[in-house]
C-alpha cells in the first residue's frame, strides 16, 4: 500500500512547458544560436537542464553550466509563472491527504523556484515534504533528489513509498532508491519511454493516477 508518495513537478502536477521552452528560447537568443524545434524544445522539460543544453545544443559542460544561469534571468521573473496546474490536481492532492497519505514533492527543479511555483498555485499546504535541487548543485541526479525526499519523509516500509513521474528519470531515480514509478502519460513523456524505464503502473490521466494511488 502506498502510503508515502512522491510527486514529481513539471509534466506531473503542472503544465510547465511554456515557461522552460520560454525561458531556453531567451537563453538561445542571447548566445546568437537558432531557435531549436519545438519537438526538441520539449524535451528540455524535466531532465536536467545541463544535460539537456549539452545534448540539444553540443554545449560543452562549462558551456551548459554558464547557460543555465542565462535562462534563470528569465526564468526567475517570467517562466516561473508561464504555467498552470494539471486540472484534477488540487482535488487529487486533498483527497490523498484526506486518506491519510504523506506527501513530499521531489523534482529537477531549483528548490527555491519550486518552493514558489507550490506557493503561487496553492498547493504548498498539500506537502510534508519538498525537495528540489539548490541552486548551486546543478549536478544534482534526480536519485539524489528522490533519496533526500525519502529521508525527510522517512518511511516506517520502503515499500510504502511510491514516485509518481511522467519521464524516465523519474522512473530510474526511483528505482535506484528501492522504490516504484508510477508513470502518468498526460505530462511529457511517452508510453513506451515509461514502460522502457520500468514504471509499475501507467496511469493515462489525473483521475486514474489518483484512484490507483487511493486504492493501492
């Protein structure tokens, strides 16, 4: 049974792309590149913001390290708030609370950026626990970040305490932890991207997550 349960932010509680893609689409622009493709866009949301600079934009690490802190400029002040909460989620959120659940939040974001998205929207009251990355830990793996979590909210049962992601990191972070994934298909990653990385469930939408959770 589920009793302690780990959201994971962007693509899982908020619809967070515009502000990411946003943001990278400023960070682009002040390095004189071309806008990248809104399929590859996309895929910045979620993953390690370095990683994804060195990938998508052959950014050498320094280079990355360097480009993050330029899309923090808009971030900070605008993409913050280019975003909204999945519809379902504050009803989700109380009735697992309601049930007696402890909650924690434990995403790739920088903490005090997600400590303020929570608190705009509202749902900081659901939380025992949030954990995000400090600002100047960008290396942070989101095992690292899982683990923490796990810490704070510490367990009676590490079988009690289950991720709930919609990428791959959140699946493999999980499961590097000792715990499940359950992957959620209406944020930003895919069926076979879940099912590859070994979610114990998949839910399709936020009711069927919140069912599953409420009577698993």
């Amino acid at each position: 049974m589920a009793e302690y349960i780990l959201f994971d932010l962007d693509g899982t509680m908020t619809e967070s792309a515009p502000g990411i893609i946003n943001s990278i689409k400023y960070t682009l622009r002040r390095y004189g590149l071309e806008e990248l493709p809104q399929q590859t866009l996309e895929k910045f949301v979620g993953p390690p913001l370095i990683e994804s600079f060195m990938r998508y934009c052959g950014f050498s690490e320094k280079k990355a390290e360097e480009a993050v802190d330029v899309y923090r400029e808009y971030f900070s002040e605008k993409g913050l708030y280019e975003n909204a909460v999945y519809s379902g989620i504050p009803e989700c959120l109380e009735a697992l609370k309601k049930s007696g659940k402890k909650l924690a939040v434990a995403t790739s974001k920088p903490e005090v950026f997600c400590e303020r998205i929570l608190e705009h929207f509202d749902l900081k009251k659901y939380f025992d626990v949030v954990v995000g990355i400090p600002l100047d830990q960008e290396h942070m793996t989101k095992a690292e970040v899982i683990a923490r979590a796990l810490r704070l909210l510490n367990p009676r049962d590490i079988a009690e305490a289950v991720m709930i992601g919609d990428r791959d990191y959140d699946v493999v972070g999980a499961r590097q932890n000792g715990i499940g994934c359950v992957g959620v298909l209406y944020g930003y990653g895919s069926r076979e991207e879940l099912e590859a990385a070994g979610a114990v469930a998949i839910c399709e939408s936020v009711e069927a997550m919140r069912e599953y959770l409420i009577n698993n």
